[in-house]
C-alpha cells in the first residue's frame, strides 16, 4: 500500500529557524524482540498506535485496545496456510483437495504456536537488555542528547512533561497532505505554547522478525512531528531510521545469547539518529 508513495519529510522552507523549541515529553522506552511488522520509516508508524507496546507510562502498561492489530505475532503462519489451502484446492482430486488442505493446516498450527511460545518468552527481552546494560535509561538519554544538541545550536530548550505518561500520538490538530485529518491524542485542546517549535520525539528500539520463520533484524528510528508553539500550526512529520546496526539473528535465542554486544549496538544507533533530529527542528529559513 505504501510503496508507491513518498515518504512524508519535513520542509524546513515553511517555518523560521527557530530561537526557542519546546520538547514534549513521552513514556519510558522498552526495547523488544517480536514477530510482526513495524515500519519505522513511516512517521505514522510513530504517532498512530504502532508504537505503542514499546513504551511503558508510570504504574503499568497502555491498555490492549490501544494496541490490537499492530503486533502480527502469527500472521506469517496464517498466510502459509492459506497459501497451502488454495494450492491444495486447486489439485484435481477431492481427496488430494482434503489431505493438501489439512497438511496446510497443520504445519500452519504447528508454526503459529511456535510463535507464540516464542513471543512469550520474549515478554523478557527489556529485561535482558536492562541486564546487558544497568543504568541506561533511553528516554532520558534521548532527551538530554537532543537538548544539548540544539542548544549548541544557541536554541533555547524547554520541555513539555504533561504528555510524560500519554501514549505517543500528535499533540494538536494537523492533516495530512490530502486533506484528511490525523489521529490527535488527549492533549489536541490543549493550549498554545510559548514557544517558537513544538517538536514531538518518539524513538523505537526493536528487534523484529517479519514472520515466524525469518531473522531478527534491528529496526532503529524516531519518528518526529513539529508544531508551532504559539498557533499550534501543523509543519509537518518526517521518520528517521537508522541503517548503522547490521546485526541479525536467525532466532530468539541466539539474540538473547549475543544480547550484550545485540543491544549496545542498537543503542549506539539510535544515538546517532540525534543530530539528524536535531538539525530538522533547528533547520527553518
């Protein structure tokens, strides 16, 4: 559906370079190992409800209706089967139709609950990570970076902390480039700031297979949104994604089993997204 579109980016040509940039906050982030599809290059992939389960608000975790639909954990396994039903309808005999048909199911079921035992023990991949590096906290370390960057830039950094426990979702009003209005969060009739850029940062850390037969590969990136902070005007959204980390691995185990080199590196990578960041928010006329 999306391949043949443009990716959304920021146009820098329609806001001035801003003297002060107010940051908003959002949840802790918690790194996970999953099956499914998150596609990180699309900034709506940070904003509408995909990234929602990588994040951890104070007192608990978001609820499941904020999130359904978007781990795919078995879905590879269903369209195997479905793939084994048709070429199983399509033979000429009724029996060669039925036998075909339940062999299709069969290792379909077989792979789907591989998955989801899998899944399961991947409930204790933050863990693994916070064990592989004790004291890292990657919001905190994402905030201070890019305020230290655009200050180097002699901007003026405030933060914004009422959003500290929201799910990651636009701030204010915006729509998109065919008119049609996005999704907004709690905080859409909230006032306006008295800041020259409203700018909205959220960073997913993941190590994601498509399917239940493929490899975990890293998938790095902050989405980022920008508003101006005294009408609230929407300036536009853009996706960065880190290409540094080249680690795979064909399972889950051996990504836990390699964890203390498999996720400095993802950290090392979402760090290096930062002045990227940093010179969109700063990069107006």
């Amino acid at each position: 559906m999306l391949s043949g579109c443009a990716t959304p980016t920021i146009d820098s040509t329609q806001f001035t370079r801003p003297k002060t940039v107010a940051i908003v906050d959002f949840p802790d982030v918690k790194p996970a190992a999953i099956i499914g599809f998150v596609n990180v290059k699309w900034p709506q992939a940070y904003f509408l409800g995909s990234a929602d389960p990588y994040f951890v608000p104070a007192g608990g975790q978001f609820s499941a209706s904020s999130v359904d639909g978007h781990l795919l954990v078995g879905t590879a396994a269903g369209a195997l089967a479905g793939r084994q039903a048709a070429r199983a309808t399509n033979t000429s005999k009724t029996g060669g139709t039925l036998a075909g048909a339940g062999v299709g199911l069969a290792v379909s079921a077989l792979i789907d609950a591989g998955a989801q035992a899998t899944q399961k023990k991947a409930e204790s991949y933050p863990a693994e990570v916070q064990a592989a590096m004790p004291g890292v906290d990657i919001r905190t370390e994402v905030l201070g970076a890019l305020r230290k960057s655009l200050e180097a830039k002699g901007i003026a950094v405030s933060m914004l902390d009422d959003s500290r426990n929201l799910a990651p979702r636009l701030r204010w009003p915006a729509t998109a480039k065919d008119g049609k209005p996005i999704e907004t969060g709690e905080l859409a009739n909230s006032p306006p700031v008295e800041a020259d850029i409203v700018a909205q940062v959220v960073p997913v850390v993941l190590y994601a297979s498509p399917g239940p037969l493929n490899n975990y590969n890293s998938l790095v990136g902050i989405g980022l949104a920008l508003y101006e902070g005294r009408t609230r005007k929407f300036l536009g959204w853009q996706a960065f994604r880190s290409e540094q980390n080249k680690l795979w691995y064909a399972r889950y185990d051996s990504l836990v089993a390699d964890i203390r080199q498999a996720a400095p590196a993802q950290h090392a990578a979402l760090m290096s997204l930062i002045p990227q960041v940093s010179d969109a928010i700063s990069g107006g006329k």
